[in-house]
C-alpha cells in the first residue's frame, strides 16, 4: 500500500475529529468458439483484450480517499499473483496484464476510469472492481457494453442479478449472509444485552442490517439505536453518542476499516466500551490497528491500537493470515515475499491474491482462446472452491460467490477462527448451517488448471 496516500487521508480524518484524546468446466466455450478452445488450438486474438500472449483486464480501486487505508493493498496483491502465474506458464502461455486506476471511492470517479479502461484500453474483462457505492456507478455500463465484470470487490446482493446484469459476479460473503452469521451470534451469546447497529448508509450496511434482522428481532433495535455514517463525514460523535445514549451494550457494525478505528477512538473518548461485532470489511487486524494508533497520534494521544482493538469478533470466508500451517497461506505468503514484500501480509494482501487465483481459474476454464461469454459461462458453470473456507454459489439462475463464513475475533494481530464454517443464503428463513464439506489444498505448483 502506498502509505503517503494513507497517511494523508488520515491526517484529514483526524482534522475533523481533532477533539478525540483517545479499520466449471474444462475448456468451457459458446457454440461459436468451440473449434478453437480445444488443448491443440493455436492461440488467437480470441476477443478484446486477448491477444496470442496476453490477457489484458481492468479494475477500479480506491488507491486515494476514504477507503484507501488496508484497500489500496488489494489490487497489487492480485497483480502479484498474476506474475507469480505469468512466470509459471501463464494461463495456457498467456501472460495477464492487469491495469488498476484510482477511483478515490468516488463514483463519479468510477463511472470515468470505467470507461476508459473499456473503451481505450480495451480490456477483456473489469475485475474485483472495489466498493459497492462506487461498482454502482458502473455496472449499467459494463452489462451494456457485454463485458464480463467479475468478482466485485464487495459483498452487495445487487451483483446477483443473472437476469438483469448478466454480466456481473460477486465473490465474497455477501453482506446478508455475512449479517445473519453474525447475528446468530450475536443472539445466541449476548442474550439480554441492549444491541445497536452502526453501518454505511448505503447498500453496504442496509444490505448487513437486512441480514442482522433477519437473526436479532427488529423491534429489540429500535431506530434511535440504528446510527449511520457516510464515508465523506468523519465526525461521527453524533452516532456514538446515540447509542451510548441508548445503552447499547453490544454494537454491530458494518463499517470500513476507517470508521471502525473512529467508532473505536469516539468511543473511548466517551468512556464507553461496548463490546464490537464487526463486519469482515472494516477489521483486517494490522490495517484497523494501525489507523486507530495513527489517527490517536495525530489526535494527541498515544495509544497501542493493536491491543485496543484484541476480543473484537467478526468473521471470515478465507483462511487467517495468521495460520502459517495452511496451504494457501503457504502459498500467498511465498508469492507475497516474492513480487509484494513491501505490503504487510495482512488480510488485505490474502483477499487479492485469493480473488486473483479465483480469476485465473475461471480463465482456465474459460478455454485456450476464449470469447468474453466464454468466461461467464465457465462461471456459471461453477468453479472449484479453492481457497474459500465454503463453495461458491455460482450457476446460471445465481451470480453469488462465496456461500459462508466462520466467526473469528481478533487477537494479538489476527483473526482466530471460533467454530466451524457456517453457510447460508440470503433468504429470512433460510437456515444456517455448519458446512460439512471439506476445504481444498492449494495446487503443488500454485497454479490451477482446467477442471470442471
């Protein structure tokens, strides 16, 4: 991550809270390309973006602005997985090129860079395309123009909507699963306690509130302890204060990871400590601890942001960071070392390289010279698990990646998983269950092949 561009966002934040003392199947093809997406085919500049030796694709990042702080990591981590691919062979010789612009995590930024990836660079596909306020701003667009928008860096049901963007696919937990996991929890161990939600008032948070309500009786949250912020506002004292003022003695949030320092450090300037449930968007434990010592020091105050932030409980749909005895963490951690060593290997990093991987196996399975429909209808078709902790829910009537999660809390730098791996979707009454299945292991080689 660029830590210039970090720590001048923080030092705006601190500005306005400056009064705190105290983050398918093998060689799938259309009908039209079948012939020339065997295992002998020459390659061909197959479809925009695919030449005879590359694969060149596109993403929108919040390099600068509010959610750059642990985000701005994700897309040179991707990029580090694709040149640990492209020095192993490539996907069938073709190296991938993968062009990533600064959108700010302004969705007017958005809907330009878009554009000009699209319709000056060309690109075969948009990928992981980050936040859901501001891939908004762009999926019209991509679906019209028929380019395959896959992986959105975000957890919005709106990515599911096969018959209305056909083009578009989530990857993550979505954000409902991911709030009636968490609220499960919430209910089954804080029973009594006064609850409050603190979330993004957009799709982001409504999206986690609906799933948290699906779990917590809605008439046990009442409005005034339902506090919303908008990532462009960082005094959020008028929301802390709220739910203090409520008693809430338990609060969840859906929240980047700068606003989850922030209602960390506004509640301590309270002197309130509630107990934190928070999405696995706002709490990679090396990004949240360092901002809420940064923005503590630029506050005045010196505080230990890492032990601060240990017991808070969130979830997880990869494996910990922190579990060095874990294949995939083996292998992401070598590729980081070797192409991303400046990064922390921190939750951030491991996101973009197990999308990443994601990507190159869906191009795998894409075939030897796909068209752009070829790549969605090897999503479609399903994808192997890989490093998810639960399988995707891919198929042509669901666009929804990664179908649960585990519940983990943060100590001493990382997230400790508690229990077994959860799944379920998105319906009120659907069930949530301990999956039974078994996680896979990472490819010897790293690198994974056509399967179906």
């Amino acid at each position: 991550m660029k830590r210039s561009q970090r720590l001048r966002w923080q030092a705006t934040a601190l500005m306005a809270a400056a009064a705190l003392t105290v983050t398918a199947c093998s060689s799938s093809s259309s009908s039209t390309t079948t012939s020339t997406s065997t295992s002998s085919a020459a390659l061909t500049a197959s479809a925009p973006g695919i030449t005879a030796t590359t694969i060149t694709i596109g993403s929108h990042q919040p390099l600068t602005g509010p959610a750059a702080p642990g985000y701005s990591e994700i897309a040179p981590a991707s990029n580090a997985y694709f040149q640990y691919v492209n020095a192993n062979g490539g996907v069938y010789g073709r190296k991938i090129v993968y062009k990533y612009l600064d959108d700010g995590y302004n969705p007017t930024n958005t809907s330009s860079v878009v554009r000009q990836l699209a319709l000056q660079s060309g690109v075969y596909a948009i990928f992981n395309g980050l936040g859901t306020p501001t891939h908004l701003a762009a999926i019209s667009f991509l679906n019209s123009q028929k380019i395959p928008d896959v992986f959105v860096a975000s957890g919005c049901t709106c990515w599911d909507q096969p018959s209305t963007y056909p083009q578009t696919f989530g990857w993550q937990t979505d954000y409902v699963r991911e709030g009636k996991i968490l609220g499960q929890y919430v209910k089954q161990h804080f029973q009594g306690k006064k609850v409050g939600y603190f979330y993004q008032n957009d799709e982001f948070g409504q999206d986690g509130v609906k799933g948290l309500d699906d779990e917590i009786t809605p008439s046990t949250v009442p409005q005034n302890a339902r506090q919303t912020y908008v990532p462009t506002n960082v005094n959020i004292a008028p929301q802390v204060a709220a739910l203090k003022a409520y008693g809430a003695q338990v609060i969840v949030a859906f929240s980047i990871p700068a606003f989850t320092a922030l209602l960390k450090l506004y509640s301590l300037k309270l002197n309130y400590n509630p107990i934190l449930v928070v999405s696995n968007v706002g709490t990679d434990p090396i990004t949240l601890g360092g901002l809420v010592t940064a923005f503590a020091k630029q506050a005045g105050a010196t505080l230990n942001g890492s032990a601060l932030i240990n017991g808070i409980i969130t979830d997880g749909y990869l494996p910990s960071a922190g579990n060095a005895s874990n294949s995939w963490i083996a292998l992401f951690k070598k590729v980081h070392d070797q192409y991303d060593a400046k990064a922390p290997f921190d939750g951030n990093v491991l996101y973009g390289m197990a999308v990443a991987y994601t990507f190159v196996q869906a191009m795998f399975n894409a075939g030897r010279n796909p068209t752009r429909t070829d790549l969605v209808s090897a999503i479609q078709k399903g994808l192997p698990q890989g490093p998810a902790v639960a399988p995707y829910a891919y198929s042509t009537t669901s666009h929804a990646g990664i179908t649960g999660a585990y519940i983990g809390t943060v100590q001493n730098g990382v997230v400790v998983q508690q229990g077994s791996v959860l799944v379920t979707d998105t319906s009120s009454s659907g069930a949530i269950t301990t999956f039974t299945g078994t996680e896979q292991q990472a490819p010897a080689s790293g690198v994974p092949s056509a399967s179906s």
